[in-house]
C-alpha cells in the first residue's frame, strides 16, 4: 500500500500540518516532534512525492546533496568558486520540486567520511541524496551507497560497482583530443598531470595514451609534467617543465593546469602557439580570456545535472529501476592554442 502524508500524521498522532512542516524544514513544530515524524518516515520508507501540474511526471519531493571535500584533492574548501558547483547548485535548485523547494547542502570530510556520515543520518534522516564524489574511493561510493536509499553520484565512476553515476566520458574525451592533436601532423606530444589522482584524471591518463599506443607514439618521461592541485598560482612549481626539450604540444588534465603552463611560459618566452601548443579539459569561462584563447574539451554540465535528477527521480518513482552509469559525451572547442 501507498502512503500518503495523512497515514504519517496518523502514524505519529500529529496533524498533517505537522508532517508538511517537518518535511519542508520550517519552524512551527518541537525538535522532538520533528524527529518523530522523520523516525516513522524513516521506518515507513514514505517517498513523498508529487505529480508536476502539467505532464504527470513524479518528482523528488526533498534532496540532500552532499559535498565531499577532501582538502588534498579537487573538491577542497575552495570548492564553491568551481564552476561546475555553481552550475549544479542552481540547476538543482530550479529542478528539485514537491513539498519542499529548497536544496539541503551537507559538506563532509573525505578523510572521517564514515563518522561524519553516520552523525549526519542520525541527525535528520535522508532517503534522497546527489552526492558529488570527485575525490571517493571505490570503498567510500560503497559505504555511502548502503547507508542511503536513494542516491546518486555525480563526477565519479567505478565500473565495478552496482551503483547510480553521472559523470562525463573522460576516457573517450581525451581520446578524441589526442586523436585532434595527432592530427595536425604533431608527433611529439606533453602530458601534463595533476599529483593528486583520482577516477575522473585515471580515465583520462588511460584515454589519451590509448589513443596514442593505437598511433604507435609515445610521451618521453621528460615530457610528463605533474602540479599539485592545490598549488596554482604563478609561483607554483611546475615539477619538470624548462624550456629545454620541449614537445611540440602538451594536453593538460584540467584547463586550470593550462592556464599555470600559459604563466609559465609567458615566463619563459616561449610562444603559444607558435613553440608550444596548449589544449585543456572543462572549457572554463577564463579559457577564453586567456591570449591566447585556450583550445580545450567542452563538459555540458546541464545535461550531467538533469540526468542525475533524472536518475534520482527514477530510484524514487520506481522500486524495479536497476542501477545506471551515465557517461555523457563531450566536444573538443578550437580555440588559438592549438
């Protein structure tokens, strides 16, 4: 039988007023009521959910989405400045419908993730979550994927797991771009990585040395440079880069990693593109300001963030959906640097 909200009010000797109260996270009820709502909807495993007023389509009716952050990686406390943060907390918060409009932000620490987690559920009950995991273990998306009934993770992908991802398709991506930078006739090629690795920049490493294994080239040792992520200014040290022994073209994991070799060079005196050729990752807004104008591959992250809803709304809506690994597609933006 489906529940409604009447059967919770029921359930837990409160109003309906009440359940629509503690479900929208307003003021107007105890803390102890609150919880005791939440403790039935928990052990109920009560969806709430609405139909939109035109096309019938059901919809998440409440969604947490968790950031990890992890303090070496990526996603660190600087994490609200990423665009693609930005991009998603404004599509999620236009999309995200039903009893409550408001997005719930929780932000954990990758490195006492579990404890975190733990106290995080105790303290309010979750059954509909995003989790954005650019920086998780195969071991961390399994953790969080049985502590939560409904969830969805964005900007990661383990194969092996049983699990709903969303991210873009990194292998192909840098595929494509050593395929472009082949091309244009150039056979000595850079490889510029960042020091802290993870899902998405292990695809893409893989992506580009296939392709460049199927064209029987290889990058000399000298010619794979790496940064730390949390060090991008323009005094950082960029471990191995001179003017010596240049490539003809260097592709770079992220676009901010080619905007600190741009720095670099312009340092240097080397001539973008006319000594050295530049190509990025995630079409950034400064990847255009930059002079010159910085050759790179392009991530649509509406359509990754309406495809996560999608997915979330489809573990909600339906109790025979299987789980999906979305990987959604790319393009390469030709710009001056290469």
């Amino acid at each position: 039988m489906t529940l409604k909200m009447y059967d919770i009010a029921k359930l837990a000797g409160v109003s309906i007023s009440a359940v629509s109260i503690a479900l929208n996270g307003k003021e107007g009820i105890s803390q102890e009521t609150r919880e005791k709502i939440f403790k039935i909807i928990n052990d109920t495993g009560y969806q709430p959910l609405r139909k939109r007023k035109k096309g019938g389509i059901r919809k998440v009716a409440s969604c947490d989405l968790i950031i990890i952050s992890d303090e070496n990686g990526i996603v660190n406390r600087n994490y609200y400045s990423l665009p693609f943060f930005d991009h998603l907390v404004t599509n999620l918060s236009q999309s995200v419908t039903g009893f409550g409009t408001d997005l719930r932000i929780n932000n954990l620490k990758i490195g006492h993730l579990k404890q975190d987690l733990t106290l995080l559920l105790k303290a309010k009950p979750i059954t509909n979550a995003i989790v954005l995991g650019t920086d998780l273990s195969k071991q961390q998306v399994k953790f969080i994927n049985e502590k939560i009934q409904n969830v969805v993770f964005l900007d990661t992908y383990f194969e092996e797991l049983n699990c709903d991802f969303v991210t873009m398709d990194n292998y192909h991506a840098t595929y494509q771009a050593a395929e472009y930078i082949l091309n244009k006739g150039i056979t000595k090629v850079g490889y510029a990585a960042l020091t802290k690795e993870n899902a998405n920049f292990l695809m893409r490493r893989a992506g580009f040395f296939s392709a460049l294994e199927d064209h029987h080239i290889m990058i000399n040792k000298n010619n794979f440079y790496k940064i730390n992520p949390l060090d991008l200014s323009p005094d950082a040290v960029l471990r191995g880069f001179s003017s010596r022994n240049l490539p003809e073209a260097i592709f770079c994991e992220n676009d901010y990693l080619a905007i600190r070799i741009i720095k670099e060079c312009s340092k240097l005196n080397i001539k973008i593109p006319q000594d050295l050729k530049i190509m990025g990752f995630d079409d950034i807004n400064e990847s255009q300001l930059l002079s010159p104008s910085l050759t790179t591959i392009h991530v649509p992250i509406d359509q990754i963030v309406n495809q996560v809803i999608f997915q979330l709304q489809s573990q909600v809506a339906a109790n025979s959906w299987q789980a999906q690994k979305s990987l959604v597609g790319t393009k390469i933006i030709k710009r001056e640097s290469l």
